[in-house]
C-alpha cells in the first residue's frame, strides 16, 4: 500500500528549535483537551464543559498555531475547519471490497439464511450473530496509519471510490487520531462506515436553502453524499454530519477472532458505533431485536432501513465468502416500506437505454421518511391497467431504499378522473413504431433513438463505467439534440470549440470535457464492459469475466460452454452474454469505438483453473466450521459439493457421518478422515485455519 502518512518539511528540525518547550507542551495539552472533549460531545454525548469553555481552549490553540505554524498537525482539531478547495477527486482502490448486503423484508427468509449458516458451519458449531440496526446514509472508508487518519474515500462502486480526506476530516465523530488509553494503535486500520445528517439537522439546513431560494435536498442521505463531494472542504464543514463505524475491513498490528472483539475495539479507538448493537444465538432473537427497532424507528434523529445480521465468528465469515455481489455470510433484514396518499397529476412515458418505455405518474409532491416524492413508476402497462390507474386518482405510494417510490393501489377514485391509460404505438423520442415484449413495451430503434443514446452515454460515463467526470444527464441531452454525438464513438471526436457553443460551457470545462474522455482510451477491461452495458453484467461479473478471459475478443468469442465454466456464471448470464455480442449493430458500436483508438487494459493475473485438485464432500462433524474447510479446499484449486456422485473425488468423514459416507463406498469413491484432508491441502500449499 502507497504510503501516504504525513511527511514533516525537510527543516523541521531547525524551525522546531524556535518553539519554547513550555509553548510545545502547552499546544500538545490542549490538543489533548480538545480531542477527550470532542469525544466526550460528539461520540458519548456527555459533554463536561459548555461551549464558552470550549471555544476558550480553540482559541488558544489556534494563537499558538498562528505565532508558531511548526506546531500544526494533521490530526490537530484545528484542522477540521476545511482545507482550500481541491481541483478533484483522486480516485482509489478499496483496501478491501465494500460490498453490498443481501436483503429480506420476509421473516422465513431470515430463517433460511440460518439454516444455511448453520448447514456451512456443520454439526456442532452454533452461529452467533452480531445484530446491528441498518444506517441509511453515505458509505465510507477509513483508513489509519500509525493511530493517525491518512484516507477518507468514498464507496464508488464498492471497489474503487473517490478519495475525499480533506472532507473526512471536518466531521466531529471521525478521529483524527486514535483513542489509546485503552488498547494502542495498530500500524495500520482501514474500517467502514456511514456518513449521515441527523433528520434534525436535515430539516433546519432544507429550510435555510429555501429561505436563499435554493432547491432543497432530497433526504438526509442525499444531503449528506453531497456534502462528501464538495470541492471545497469548508462547505463540507459547514454542515452538520456525523460518522457511525461498523465494521473493521483490514488491520495490521492486532487480531481479532469475533466481529463482536472489532466493536469494542471501535469505540476504544474513539469511533462512533451504531447504537444498541447485541448477540444473538436465535431467529426468534433476531425477530425481536428488529421489532424493537421498527418499533423506535419514527423516533430517531437519523435514518434507518432495517437491521443488519452479520456471523460473529471472522474466520467463519472469510471461509463463506462471498457471491459477486455481496457477503455470504450477512443479511439486511428491512422494515416493510413507507406510505404516504397523494394524487395523480399526469402520467407521462420515459425511455431507457435498452428502448424499455415505462410509465411515469407525476404526483402531488408528498414527503415520506423525509424524502419529498414527486414522481413514481407504474412499471409497464400491465401494471397501469390491473391498477386502473388514472390521472385525479389519490393513490398509495411507497418509497424502499433508492429505488423510484411505485404506487401501490388506488384509494380514491372519486371526483374528476382522466381516461384509461394507453401506452404510445410510437416511441415518445423518435417516433419508431414500438412493439410488445410480454407486459414490456419496447422502442427497437435501439441505435437511433435520442432518448436510449441519451441514457447510454450517461452511463457510459457513469462512476461503475468510465467514470467520465463532467459528462451527466444535461450534457448528453445536449450533445444528442445538437448532433454533436449520434454513436458513443463520437464522443472521441469532440473538440473543446464544439463544446464551447453549448450552453454551460466556457473554455475551461470545455477542455476538461474533451480531456476527461480522451483520458478514457485506456480503461481497465472490467470498466469497459461494464460501460457496454451488456445483460446480467455488472461491476463484479465484469471483474469475474476479466480475470479469468484476460482480453475483449476472448470474452467476444466466447461460447456459453465457456462462460459457463466461470465461477458465478449460469446459463441466463451466459445466454445474455452471448446474445449481446453476436447482435451486429452491437458488434459495430464496439468496432467503432475502439478504431477510436479506445484499447481495454487486461488485468495483470487471469484467474486459475478452479477444479484442478478435484471436488470434495464433507460429512460428518469435524473440527473446524465446515464452511472453513470448504474454503481451504477451494484456496488450492479444488471445488466443494453438497451431493455425492460418481465425479466425486473423495469424501470427507467426520464423527456420526450420514447417508454421504453410504453412498461413496457404494460408489467406490475414496474416503479421507479430517487430518487425512488437512494433510492433503497442505500438500497443495494451502492450510485449513483452526486445524492442528
């Protein structure tokens, strides 16, 4: 990992010498003081001086720091006032995945996902669960070398985001230097979080916007991602965040063998952790504890969704793993959604990137859970006719998550009503007949639509793509309507004095435009697959593909045998995958762009040839989890079944097998006991945690 823990000026050394002892050791007492009492505000909210008091000891410390600038460091409370503003963001790789939760608002969901914990674990290992209530904020990492914060970073698209440190730091609740009167530093400590606005706060800064005439924000999480992308760290001060730490993602100086031993190093290192926080052995425990939060939940300052269920045990956890898209080994489990009725003012037709028409209704704006909501989908129209929904009908929306809030049931159709809705015979954008794809309609001028060129730029350029800084939703409605872009390989051809004739643009962002796309004809692989927009393939599948085919024409050529092969990859993605490259007017966009001179950069490893050390299966109790073993078999190549079958390698017996141990030596399949297996794991260079 680069290093990038403050560096001292070459001349320290001198300039420190100008510094009376007793000023330097007045300085380092109220840095001190004023570190212990923003923990005991922010983070414990047991302050025990009033604010006269503390501004007294600011003041101080920031006249010495004044008479003698040597004495300011990075993690002194002055610093969170705001650095100058920065030109952008640099963009940086996670020190580890911030992967996304796997959701349930169904309480027999939560139930298998216990069975199936306890099914990888094996006879004999009882989970315990660490619960948690579900933040509903700005994801972010933190990152700490030697006690002291060097990176803040965004979660972007889970594996890389962007680097907001000088932001960070302006927020009360994140340390600028560790806590360690109770355990020290460790060398380095990366860990992940929510940025929030308290619902509070919220309201008191929408009402100052208004009352400037400005637009206000749409919800606290919104309001609160915004701040962490200001350019300028002054305006991020300026409101009032607060940061909850949950989870420690890396540490290098100390261990820990339960998530439940990682919370309480949390908060002895000064982090603010998510309130009421416990263990649980059982699903009627977990049933409990989340309705005791949905119970509070219209109480809180702040937003929450749910109730997170995370396996306590860590090397249990490394040994489930994860699927492409988030950790096995926890759950969100969401409350049911908001409502709210208003009515319906119109219904208007949008198109996607892929020709999807769907409906739109245009509502009489209503706030649910602090978001003002003024449009909801109505999906297709399927969906519009099973609902008879009319334009003056006073409906029942909800809102979940970051979705567009959808209309669940009319509740009074009472007064004036418009007709029936019909969807258009012709695309709204550029007038082509549209035809039907089962409940879907669907405009097929796919390569001449404005409306479906439009949103494939912005997603070409989107953060998860290219991330093509400059290029949103209002510069491609302007690109397209002014012809300047008909295929996303003209992009490549845009020249700042092009730009220039565009409203919003002056020379300067002009040239930064043209340079933020010309920046892009290198992208990593797994982005330009990702900015294709193919089927059922997303960040991960892409990094997936990339790995493991290594180049753009190996994944092009790719049979459905082939793709198949992958981890992760089943016959839908497969056929999705294929379908996509043998359509020629994709084939085309694809060669037109890359004579551009766009070349996709391969990853530096392709990924190993999983299955060479043969596919085990386990029976019995044995000493480790059994998602643990399953695991270190994997780490050396070999694959894991749940069934016994003639392709089985070897089986794995442990005390009291089952009916696993019948059947392979009815079959004849070799039988290893546990230190048999730990032997021959080791003999592929891999090693199974926990076995002696």
């Amino acid at each position: 990992m680069t290093d990038k823990r403050p560096q001292a000026p070459a001349d320290d050394a001198s300039r420190e010498s100008s510094v009376p002892e007793a000023v330097r050791r007045e300085a380092e007492e109220l840095r001190r003081e004023l570190h212990r009492h923003n923990y005991l505000y922010y983070v414990l909210d047991r302050p025990e001086i009033g604010d006269d008091e503390y501004d007294r000891l600011f003041a101080r410390l920031k006249e010495l720091e004044a008479r003698y600038p040597e004495l300011v460091t990075p993690d002194s409370p002055t610093q969170r006032v705001g650095a100058e503003p920065a030109e952008g963001f640099e963009t940086v790789e996670h020190v580890a995945p911030l992967l996304s939760l796997d959701s349930t608002q169904d309480p027999a969901e939560v139930a298998r996902f216990d069975e199936r914990i306890r099914k990888a674990l094996g006879t004999g290992h009882e989970p315990v669960y660490v619960l948690e209530p579900k933040l509903d904020g700005a994801s972010i990492e933190l990152v700490y070398e030697d006690g002291v914060l060097v990176r803040g970073v965004t979660r972007g698209n889970g594996f890389v985001g962007e680097a907001v440190t000088a932001n960070v730091r302006t927020i009360p609740t994140v340390p600028l230097r560790l806590r360690t009167e109770e355990r020290p530093a460790p060398r380095m400590l990366a860990v992940r979080g929510e940025v929030m606005m308290y619902i509070s706060d919220f309201l008191a800064f929408n009402a100052e916007l208004e009352a400037r005439g400005l637009e206000p924000y749409a919800s606290p999480r919104n309001s609160a991602a915004g701040a962490l992308r200001q350019l300028d760290p002054r305006v991020t001060a300026s409101r009032k965040l607060v940061a909850f730490v949950y989870d420690v993602l890396a540490v290098e100086g100390a261990t820990f063998r339960r998530d439940w031993e990682g919370l309480a190093a949390l908060v002895a290192w000064g982090f603010k952790t998510p309130e009421r926080a416990q263990r649980a052995r059982t699903v009627d425990e977990i049933l409990a504890y989340h309705r005791s939060w949905e119970e509070a939940r219209d109480h809180l300052d702040y937003e929450i969704d749910g109730v997170v269920i995370k396996l306590d045990d860590l090397s249990a956890r490394e040994a489930l793993g994860a699927t492409s898209h988030h950790p096995r080994w926890a759950l969100a489990f969401k409350f049911a959604p908001r409502q709210a009725v208003t009515r319906v003012l119109d219904i208007q037709v949008q198109v996607g990137r892929t020709g999807v028409l769907t409906p739109v209704a245009i509502l009489e704006p209503v706030v649910i859970g602090g978001v003002t909501v003024s449009r909801a989908s109505l999906h297709n129209r399927e969906e519009v006719r099973r609902k008879d929904i009319r334009v003056g009908d006073r409906v029942r929306i909800q809102r979940a998550g970051d979705v567009i809030p959808q209309v669940v049931e009319v509740v009074d159709r009472e007064g004036e009503r418009g007709p029936p809705f019909e969807m258009p015979t012709e695309c709204p954008a550029c007038g082509t007949p549209v035809v039907e794809d089962g409940p879907r309609t669907v405009c097929p001028n796919r390569f001449g639509c404005p409306a479906q060129l439009k949103a494939r730029i912005v997603y070409y350029a989107s953060r998860q793509a290219l991330d093509i800084e400059g290029l949103g939703e209002e510069t491609a409605v302007l690109l397209v309507d002014h012809g300047l872009v008909r295929e996303l390989a003209d992009l490549y051809d845009l020249r700042p004095e092009d730009l220039m004739e565009l409203e919003g643009f002056a020379e300067k962002s002009a040239h930064a435009l043209v340079e933020a796309i010309q920046a892009t004809k290198r992208p990593p692989l797994e982005r330009f697959l990702v900015a294709l927009g193919i089927p059922e393939v997303g960040v991960a599948v892409a990094r997936t593909l990339a790995e493991h085919f290594g180049s753009l024409e190996c994944i092009r050529h790719a049979t459905r045998e082939e793709l198949e092969a992958v981890e992760g990859i089943g016959p839908k993605m497969s056929e999705a995958i294929t379908a996509f490259f043998a359509d020629e007017r994709n084939a085309r966009a694809i060669d037109a762009i890359l004579a551009k001179g766009v070349e996709p950069v391969a990853p530096e490893s392709v990924a190993v040839d999983r299955g060479a050390a043969g596919t085990a299966v386990f029976t019995g109790t044995i000493p480790v989890p059994r998602a643990t073993a399953e695991a270190a078999w994997r780490s050396v190549g070999g694959r894991t079944a749940s069934s016994v079958s003639r392709k089985t390698d070897f089986v794995v017996a442990g005390e009291n097998p089952g009916s696993k141990l019948e059947k392979a030596q009815r079959l004849g399949v070799p039988v290893l006991d546990f230190q048999a297996f730990v032997e021959k794991v080791r003999e592929l260079g891999g090693d199974v945690p926990g076995a002696d």
